[in-house]
C-alpha cells in the first residue's frame, strides 16, 4: 500500500463508513494519513469501482459516497492543540509542497506506525494512554485502573477509578509505559502523583451512571512520541450506531495470561 491522506484514499474511506477500521502510517498535525492498498501488478491505485465491486449489497446501501470534506471550522482548536502537541513530540520533515493543495503522502515524516488492531499495543501505539495507582500499606503502588492523558496535568477516567476501598483514593498517574511489571520493553514511563480528583458532580456509587472524572497532575509531564494527550478525530466520519471501537489498557489478553 501507499500511505495517503485518507481523503484520497476512497477504498480506505468508505470501508471506515462501514466500521473497518484502517491501519494509519501516521499524522501529519492532525491529518490521519492511511495506508491505502495499491494493485500489485503494475503500482497503481485500485479504482472506486473496482472497490464498489468488492462491497456486499449490505454494505453498499449503508455506504455514504459523499466525498469526505474536511472542515476548517469544526473541531479546529482541538486540531490546532493536537498539531501543536504532536510537533512537541515529533519532528517532522515536510517539503515546501505540504502549504499547496493536500496530494497523496509524498512528503518525510519522521513518525512512527500506528498499528490498529491485534491483542498486544506496539510501544507508541497509543500515547495518550496513562494508568492510576494507588498505595498498599507498604507505599507500593498498585495499577488498577487506566485513563487518557487531555493535556499535560489532566488524565480523563472513571469517576469509580478515583477511589479503592481497600487502598483509598488515587495517587499517582503512568504515561508512557507499555507493560507495568516491566522496565526492559520499549517504553520511556513517567510517574506523577494525582493532587486533585474532579468527579461528575451526579456520580453515585454503585451506579454507573455519569462515571467519569479527571484527575490532576502535581507536575506537567514531558511530551514524547510515548506520553501526549489523546486527540480528537473531529476529521474522520462518526461511527455511528453500532460502528467499532478500540478499547486500550493494561487488561488481560485471555484467562491466566496479562
């Protein structure tokens, strides 16, 4: 395949809409740029009716062919703040060509892969990712619950995951780690101690109604291609009604193995 922008990419664009979800070389800002299959034979892109073809008739009458746009005012803070973090974490190389019209991935990008999909995270997969701890009664810290980083000292969880009843509320925050019971993997973790828990003021235990909190951070973390906030993905299409979704965490793969 060809690593474009998914814009023109219509095969990638149009399985999306169908709850396929694609494998993406990377970002550039916040442009998702996706591996789009070729035709082996002679290099060239496979045809939207070549694609079409492929679709069941199920499928075909769900699909949208309206030309995916890319709108400039929705979601351009979040846009914005996610191009400004991602060039903290990485460095990108684009040619004077990037300022004209978008045209299919041509350009350097010194990034990483990101795979989608599969039962083990690759390291870098997902960086916005940060486990909550809490302190037995031997001040070890035990990892319970998981979060997503949204800014520098802010994580976004559960509101159930800011309080154990066996070892009281949570102090400390993990980004940038990949396996927590080991430090010989491809991971660079920063610890950071929680100072405030901020639950949904209608959060009432047992229920799980409104269990969603955000806790702070004592110091800012330190952005790399590890550790950054989650982004919006204000330019992909919804997944709508019973569309697929990736849930990220430090749980187990099948029963007896982490």
């Amino acid at each position: 395949g060809v690593c474009k922008f998914l814009q023109y990419c219509p095969l990638v664009y149009d399985a999306l809409l169908v709850g396929n979800l694609p494998i993406t070389c990377g970002f550039v800002g916040f442009e998702p740029i996706v591996c789009c299959p070729t035709n082996n034979e002679n290099g060239k892109d496979i045809t939207t009716e070549r694609i079409m073809s492929k679709l069941t008739t199920s499928s075909t009458e769900r699909i949208n062919t309206q030309t995916l746009i890319f709108d400039n005012t929705r979601g351009s803070l979040a846009r914005a703040k996610c191009a400004e973090n991602a060039e903290v974490a990485f460095d990108l190389e684009l040619s004077a060509a990037k300022a004209g019209p978008m045209k299919p991935m041509e350009d350097t990008m010194l990034s990483f892969i990101f795979v989608v999909g599969g039962k083990n995270a690759e390291p870098k997969e997902f960086p916005h990712m940060a486990a909550i701890g809490f302190e037995n009664e031997k001040n070890e810290i035990l990892w319970l619950c998981g979060g997503s980083l949204i800014s520098d000292r802010v994580v976004l969880t559960a509101a159930h995951c800011t309080f154990n009843q066996n070892w009281g509320v949570a102090k400390w925050a993990r980004v940038g780690d990949l396996n927590l019971a080991e430090t010989n993997d491809d991971a660079m973790p920063q610890t950071i101690r929680i100072v405030e828990r901020i639950l949904h003021p209608d959060y009432k235990k047992p229920s799980q109604y409104h269990d969603i909190a955000i806790v702070k951070l004592e110091t800012p973390i330190t952005y790399t291609v590890w550790a950054r906030p989650a982004c919006l993905p204000v330019d992909l299409p919804d997944i709508g009604y019973g569309g697929a979704a990736v849930a990220t965490g430090w749980g187990r793969l099948d029963w007896g193995k982490r």
